[in-house]
C-alpha cells in the first residue's frame, strides 16, 4: 500500500486505521510512524501484507481482504499483482 501520489510528491501524517482488524496475515511497516496510539504515513511505500495460503491463489485472497479492511487519505494498491502466477504445485 502506498501513499496517494508515490511515486512522486504525497502527503505524510495520515491516520491509519483498521490494522487492528488484520487476521491470517502479516502486515510490514515501511512508511509509518507511531504517534501515542496512533500509526500514521510517513513514507511513499506505506504498508505491505503478506499472507500464507493452501495454494498462491488463496494466500492472494486472504492478502487483498484483509488490504480492503485498511485505510489511509488517498491510500493506493495494485490491485494485479500476483495473478499473472502460474499454479505451483
């Protein structure tokens, strides 16, 4: 997930919220900082979430609902990635 605007100019200091709400995958921090209780954007590329799945296909279904239950102002993701993959058995 990236900050609206990346690559080029984007805004920092945007609340973000529903990391609280990630199950069955990993969320890396890239772009962010604490602030109290608060994660905020401090970076270009913000987040990325990982999942471990029966097969790629699933482990990219898990990875995209649980991206949709996070937000940020003007928060971007690809939404191709990993399905041009061919089956790996």
């Amino acid at each position: 997930m990236v900050s609206g605007g990346y690559p080029e100019k984007f805004e920092k200091e945007k609340s973000v919220t529903g990391l609280n709400n990630i199950f069955d995958s990993m969320v890396f921090h890239a772009g962010t900082k604490q602030d109290g209780p608060a994660i905020l954007t401090d970076g270009g590329r913000v987040l990325c979430v990982t999942s471990l799945g029966k097969n790629q296909f699933r482990s990219l279904e898990k990875t995209y609902d649980n991206v949709a239950k996070i937000s940020f102002d003007k928060a971007y993701y690809r939404k191709d990635i990993g399905f041009d993959l061919e089956e790996v058995e």
